[in-house]
C-alpha cells in the first residue's frame, strides 16, 4: 500500500465528510486577519499620508506595491530552492518539503505576474510605453516563463518521489537568475531604475513617509505570502492523499477482479 503521509488512515473516506475539513486553522485565521489589516494600512498610507513624488508625481504610489511583490517572489523562489536542496542532499526525504517547494513556487510566480503588470502600469506614465526590451524587464519575463516551466515540470506523470526529484533539481537551477534579474540594472545599461532603499553607494535617498509606506508593503505582502503558503501546502498534501487513495482504490479493485474470476473449466471429452 502507498502511503503519503501516516495520516493517511485518518483522512475522511467520502466527499461529504472531506468536505467539512479544510486548510485552516486558527493560526492561520490569526495570519489572514494581520493580512488584512496590513492591507489596508498600506492602502491608508500608499493613497493617503505618503506625498507625491517630485519627479514621478503620484505614479510613484504604483511603487508601493510593484517593489513589494517582487521581493517577496524572490523570497518565495528562495524558499523554492531551500526546501529542494533539503529534500535533495538531506538524509530524509519528506514529500513535505516538495510540497512547500511547490506552493511556493506558485505562490512566487503570481507575484512576479502582479510584478509585471504593475510595472508595465508604470512604465506607461514615466516612460510613455507599456513594455521596453530593457534588461530588468527582460530578465524578469525570463524568471517568469522559467518558473512556469517549472510547474509544469510538477504535473508530469510519475510517483510523488520522481515529481520532488526532477522539481528539486529544476528549482535549485531556476533560482540562480534571481541575481540576474536584481543586478541587471548595473550589468547592463537600463532604463530601470537602481535600487532606491538597498543602494550601497547613494544609501537612502527617500522620504521618510514613502520609505515607510514600502515597508508596511512588504510586511503586508509577506505575511500575505505566509498565509498562501500554509493553505497552498495543506492543499497539495491533500492532492497526494487522495492521489493515493485513487491508486489504492484501483488497486484493491483489480484484486477483487482478479480473485472473483471463475476458473476456466476443464474441456470435456468428445464422444
């Protein structure tokens, strides 16, 4: 018999009783709550208290949200690559970790997409065009369509083990255009900005309600991301539970089949 996780037993046997048991538990109710107040405290001070900037005017509150994501995807590719090289090289090989890996991934990859539309947005009002084939764009696109090959990696055919083995490979690969895409700017010539908060050269030339409302953004964002992440994983480890079950089901059906089967009779004698 295969088995996904030693609660396998316990879980529900029809769909009425699976029904009434979800991904949610108090903890992350307590998450979603702080969540959503984070939200609306970004949105109270990106739209409200934040000024407008002296160059990019009130185009400068897209920011509140396109630098967020796209930090936070670079913390959900990184924990991608963490939980595949644990699953990897380490002495256990816990499907938990591949399921982590893989909500993850999911999770990073919708941000970049909020990423790019966001900032096509801004592109628009600062630079007069939606899209320039401009290195941080075009290494973001590129992590983007990466990672979807990833996932689709994730859906090929194969036991729960091969899909972890061949994701953890791919997802320790991928994960080295994350420094592409954040040094582009200064390895080739962009039109993208260099980084405003983390420059190691100029260091923080912002003002002080804007660098504030940044930082309400990623700590909304991320703990949106946590909040995605537990319910994502809780998912795909009830996909494998019954992925399981469907082949024990089958299996167990073909036994029966097998066993009920009437023996061939001997051929009789021909007078």
């Amino acid at each position: 018999m295969t088995s996904t996780d030693s609660a396998l037993a316990a879980t529900p046997a029809s769909p009425d009783e699976s029904s009434r048991h979800g991904t949610g538990t108090k903890a992350t109710r307590v998450l979603g709550v702080a969540t959503i107040v984070s939200m609306g405290w970004l949105l109270v001070f990106g739209l409200g208290f934040s000024p407008a900037d002296r160059d990019q005017e009130e185009a400068v509150r897209i920011l509140y949200v396109h630098v967020p994501t796209i930090w936070v995807a670079y913390l959900g590719f990184a924990v991608t690559a963490l939980c595949s090289g644990i699953y990897l090289f380490g002495k256990k090989k816990s499907l938990q970790l591949d399921r982590i890996a893989g909500a993850s991934a999911e999770i990073a990859v919708a941000f970049v997409a909020v990423t790019l539309a966001v900032g096509a947005m801004w592109g628009r009002i600062t630079w007069g065009v939606y899209w320039q084939w401009d290195a941080r764009l075009t290494t973001t696109a590129l992590l983007f369509v990466t990672y979807i090959g990833y996932l689709a990696v994730r859906r090929l055919g194969g036991s729960h083990e091969q899909r972890a083995k061949r994701s953890a490979v791919i997802g320790l690969i991928a994960v080295l255009e994350v420094p592409l895409v954040h040094w582009s700017v200064r390895l080739w010539r962009s039109l993208h900005q260099e980084a405003t908060v983390l420059n190691p050269d100029d260091g923080v030339q912002i003002d002080g309600l804007m660098l504030f409302s940044l930082f309400v953004g990623v700590i909304a964002f991320t703990l949106l991301y946590a909040w995605l992440l537990l319910h994502r994983s809780r998912g795909m480890w009830m996909e494998d539970v019954l992925d399981d079950r469907g082949l024990d089901d089958a299996l167990a059906a073909r036994r029966a089949e097998a066993g009920g089967r009437p023996s061939p009779e001997p051929a009789g004698e021909t007078s």
